[in-house]
C-alpha cells in the first residue's frame, strides 16, 4: 500500500540521527531501495513524478536476480502468489513455425525462480505494509556542497527546497534527475531504430510458456502473468509508423505460419483502443555516482528488452545500495555510493551487452538473414544464448559491501 505523504511530512520522519536519503521515482528500483531501507530501520524520503498509481502496466518476466532482495523482504510469499512460474521457452523461427522448446528450469533452475508478474502487481508487491510517497514530486535543481545536497522540488506545482545526505536518481530510462548531475555527452544511447506495442490478450492454456516470434522485420512476443497474457508486437520503427492494426496485418503477410496463441495476439491488438508503444534503445552512463548523488536501475542503464532482465537488474541493484547505505552514517555516504558503483556497474553493464548481442541476433530484417539466424539459434541453444546472464548469476553471492573504514 502507499501512503500519500508529502516531502515535508516524510523528513519530519526521519531520526535525528538518521542519514536523509531522497530517492526520485517510485517504480521498480525506487521502490525496492525504499522497501529495503525502511527495512533496516531507515526512512528515506521517496517522490513519484506521476499521479497515485492505479494501472497495472505491462508485463515483467523476473529472472532469480530478485530472489535474494524479495527473501530479505519477507515477501516470498506474496511474490510467488502473485506471479506464475515460466517453465517453457517456445521458439518460432522466421517463417512462424517452431523452431525450438527450451525448459526454462534446465537454464535458469540453478539459480532460482523465473517468474511472470505485472508490473503494478510487483509495485504493490514492494509496497506491503505501507511505503510513503510524495506523488505529482519531481527536484528541479540539485546543488552539492560539502555534505549536503540541497535539492529544488516542485510538489502539486508548488517549488521549494530540502537538505538531503544523499540523492538516489531512480526515475528511469529518461531520467531528468540524472541531468541535472551529468552532462548530456556522458549519456549514451543504443538504438535498434525498432519499436512496438505492449498490450494485454485473454489468458490461454499455456500459463506457463513464453512464445518468442522472431519474423523477418516483425517480432512476436507472448508472456504470460496471473490471469492475462501480455504481448509484444514490433519491427523496424519505419513500419510501425502505420500504426498498430497496419503493421498486425503487415505480420500476418511476414509470417507463413500464424499459430492460434499468435493470431490472437494479432487481433487484440489491432482492436486495442488503447497500446502502449515502446521504442527498443538503451541508455549507459559513464558514471552511476557523482558525490552524494547515485543513479539506480533504468536511469544508470536502461535496457533492450531483449534478453528480458532490466527489472531484475534493477532490483539486485536496488538491493546492493540499500546494504551499502544502511551501513554509512553521513559522513561516509560518497564511499557507500562509490562502492555501490564498483560492484553494480560491471554487473548491469555485463547484462545490457548481452541484451544487445540478442538484439543484433533477434531484431532482423531480410528473409535470408533470418533464415540464416533461425539455424543458428537452434544450434546454440538457450545456454549459449544467456551464458553471460548464467554467468551473472552464479557470481551474485560474491556482494559484500566493503568494510567500514
Ligand atoms: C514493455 C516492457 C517490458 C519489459 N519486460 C521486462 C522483463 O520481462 N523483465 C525485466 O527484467 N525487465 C523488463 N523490462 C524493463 C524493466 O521494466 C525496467 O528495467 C525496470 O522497470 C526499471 O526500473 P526503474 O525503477 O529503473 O524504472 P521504472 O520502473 O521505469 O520507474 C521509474 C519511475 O520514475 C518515475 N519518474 C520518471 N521521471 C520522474 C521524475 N522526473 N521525477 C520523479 N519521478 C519520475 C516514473 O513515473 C516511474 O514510476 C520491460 C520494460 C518494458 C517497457
């Protein structure tokens, strides 16, 4: 549950002694840092751009990146009721016909859970219990000195400023928070020049099996959650320019073979009154630190959807600040946030080129090239292709944050 409460209500919260911890957006990182802190017994002020939140957003696919944080929140429970387990990876090749069926459990099993959730329903999953939130916030200016941060905020249009310890810029791939402390030439942006829809179908009878369409300039993707399917329809941006019911169309002439679980993707959405269109570039910063100010999840490096690990990142990520920041006390918040960088960075950054060599292998255009990218696929297999996220993941326990000096 959130508890609407404004800036100055959540600082007079906060002990005296307490480090003062603005975190900017209250979506999948925001959140579980400010889940994580109060855990441990602080309470970081945290503001939300947008209105109190309501829509249950698209669909996430977790990977066992989360499970550490979701058990040191006692949510395990909670999360498993509400998600359901991926067991299936179905994959079609270019002409529509399947290629190949992966055990999700064979890749990722080891390791832990891979989970279908919602994205409202992990928000509210994060929110158990209650977390304040200031909604309509945003800081428009950010002014370091010494150990302070002064921050300007404009809160239900009204502008004033707070004195924080430190600032967690969480505010997503587009961060503005993020330049208001980088210069926009240490931001760099991948581009596919792809895009397309997410939207919801009906559920089916595959609840557990994750469908993947890789067409020749068309992209299928099926994801089940509790209850609904949640579908991706993409290809180059200059053909989505036709808008949804157009370009469904254009996939069905792509395609050979339009299964039953696709075409019903397809006629949702081109009968959609409403889709939520996504362009495929990433974002990567030069640094994720700038004394007391850190950035966190997409807006320290937003991802392609392609390997389908940006939320999960984002909360292992989430959950490295947190232990870092509960150890500081005010005066040793830059080398928290620093050591954050170096262990977090190398780590994200490992999962965001994996999520592009995918793209370069998924998003493709000509029918030759698909074909020749169909073959290789099924040879390589789904452990050739995740490799580097395998190899993520058996490394996580090594997060220690460095001793107190
Ligand atoms: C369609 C789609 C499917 C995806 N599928 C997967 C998947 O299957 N698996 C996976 O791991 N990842 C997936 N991702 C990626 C994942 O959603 C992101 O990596 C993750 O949400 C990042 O979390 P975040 O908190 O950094 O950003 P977000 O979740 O985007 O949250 C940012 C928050 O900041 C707020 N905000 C923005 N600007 C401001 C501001 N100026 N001031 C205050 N607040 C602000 C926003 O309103 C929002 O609440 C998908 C993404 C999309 C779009």
């Amino acid at each position: 549950m959130f508890i609407p409460t404004d800036v100055p209500e959540q600082l007079a919260a906060v002990g005296k002694h307490e480090p003062r911890i603005l975190i900017v957006g209250a979506g999948v990182a925001g959140l579980t840092l400010a889940r994580s802190l109060r855990n441990r017994g602080l309470r970081p002020v945290l503001v939300e751009r947008a209105e109190q939140r309501q829509e249950s957003g698209y669909m996430l696919g977790l990977m066992p990146f989360v499970d550490s944080v979701i058990g040191e929140l006692d949510l395990e429970r909670e999360y498993l009721e509400r998600s359901v387990p991926v067991r299936r990876y179905r994959l079609c090749s270019s002409t529509g016909a399947p290629l190949r069926e992966y055990s999700v459990d064979a890749v990722l099993g080891e390791f832990g859970h891979y989970r279908g959730i919602e994205r409202g329903g992990l928000l509210e999953l994060l929110a158990t219990g209650g977390v304040p939130v200031a909604w309509r916030t945003t800081p428009h200016r950010i002014d370091q000195h010494g150990q302070r941060v002064r921050v300007g905020l404009t809160g239900d249009g009204i502008d004033f400023e707070a004195e924080f310890d430190a600032v967690v810029a969480a505010d997503g791939t587009h961060s503005a928070t993020r330049s208001l402390v980088l210069a926009p030439e240490r931001v760099r942006t991948c581009d596919t020049a792809w895009g397309g829809w997410v939207t919801w179908a009906d559920p089916d009878d595959l609840p557990d099996v994750y469908q993947e369409i890789w067409g020749p300039g068309c992209f299928v993707g099926l994801y089940p959650v509790p209850g609904r399917l949640g579908v991706f329809v993409g290809g180059p941006r200059t053909d989505t320019r036709r808008g949804p019911s157009a370009f469904a169309e254009l996939v069905r002439d792509r395609l050979r073979i339009v299964d039953t679980r696709c075409s019903h993707a397809l006629t949702t959405l081109a009968a959609a009154s409403e889709s939520h269109y996504w362009k495929l570039s990433d974002v990567r910063c030069a640094r994720w630190t700038v004394g007391r100010v850190a950035l966190l999840g997409d807006a320290a490096a937003g991802f392609l959807p392609t390997a389908g690990v940006g939320a999960a990142m984002a909360v292992e990520s989430a959950g490295a600040l947190a232990r870092r920041l509960a150890r500081a006390d005010s005066t040793g918040i830059t080398e928290a946030l620093r050591d954050y960088e170096r262990v977090q960075r190398p780590r994200v950054e490992s999962a965001q080129r994996n999520s592009r060599q995918l793209a370069t292998l998924m998003l493709r255009r000509g029918r030759t090239v698909s074909r020749a990218r169909d073959f290789a696929a099924a040879l390589a297999g789904m452990n050739t292709a995740f490799g580097p996220i395998r190899k993520l993941l058996a490394r996580r326990d090594r997060d220690e944050p460095a001793p107190v000096r």
